[in-house]
C-alpha cells in the first residue's frame, strides 16, 4: 500500500450493528448482539472505546432490533465525549448488512472505517 502515509487515520467509522444474531439467539434474545455483555461492558462500548483511543470521535452507529436499547446505551455513555450518532434500518429483519450499508450511505463520505458490530476491537493497536 504505497501512498499511505504511517500516520493516516480515518476520520469516522460506521458500525453496522442493526441485526438481532440469531445464530447468538440464547444471547440475543432480548437485546443486540452488539450489547452482547464481555467482561461486563457491552461490545459496542469496547469498540467504540477502543475508536476513541485512536484518536476517531465521529462515529455512526446503524441500528436495528431493539434500536432503542443501543441509543439509551450510547446516549448514557457517551453523550458528551464523542460524536455518536445513529441511524435506524428499517428493513434489518430481511435483510443484511448490505442495506445498512445503503441505509448510512450518507455517513460514508471521505474516508472512514467500516465495523462490524460484533468485530471486537482491541485498543488503539488494532488499525496499525
């Protein structure tokens, strides 16, 4: 990858977490996959946590089942130290990440990095 600098970092990340796992089904019954609980903290807040150590405070979150649950999480958690944001897919029950894709199309401009809501993230080491 010539042509990028050492140092380059993405401005903003999107993280597609609309989807239930249902193949997590005894664990994501009643709540997101992405609120699925390791060591006591929800996976969205380790990866955004470890998005923050990295210096990337502008973050889009796509949201699906049980959306409600995500944003009370986020707005508790980060509601003053980051740019978190959300945006709802409404077609995540038949669809894939693809549409939720299609669906933050506005959040994808210049450059960004694209997450999966269940890619656990490990302190600021893992974009080097």
């Amino acid at each position: 990858m010539s042509g990028i600098k050492a140092s380059y970092r993405p401005v903003k990340t999107v993280i597609l977490s609309a989807g239930q796992g249902r193949r997590l089904l005894s664990l994501t019954k009643d709540i997101p996959k992405c609120l699925i609980p390791i060591s006591g903290k929800p996976i969205i807040e380790w990866q955004i946590d470890a998005l923050l150590a990295y210096g990337i405070d502008d973050i889009t979150v796509v949201t699906g089942f049980k959306s409600e649950l995500v944003e009370t999480v986020l707005q508790q958690r980060y509601n003053n130290r980051a740019r978190v944001n959300t945006i709802f897919n409404p077609f995540f029950e038949i669809t894939d990440n693809l549409v939720s894709c299609w669906v933050a199309r506005f959040a994808m401009h210049h450059d960004f990095l694209l997450v999966n809501g269940i890619q656990f993230l490990m302190g600021p080491y893992w974009l080097k």
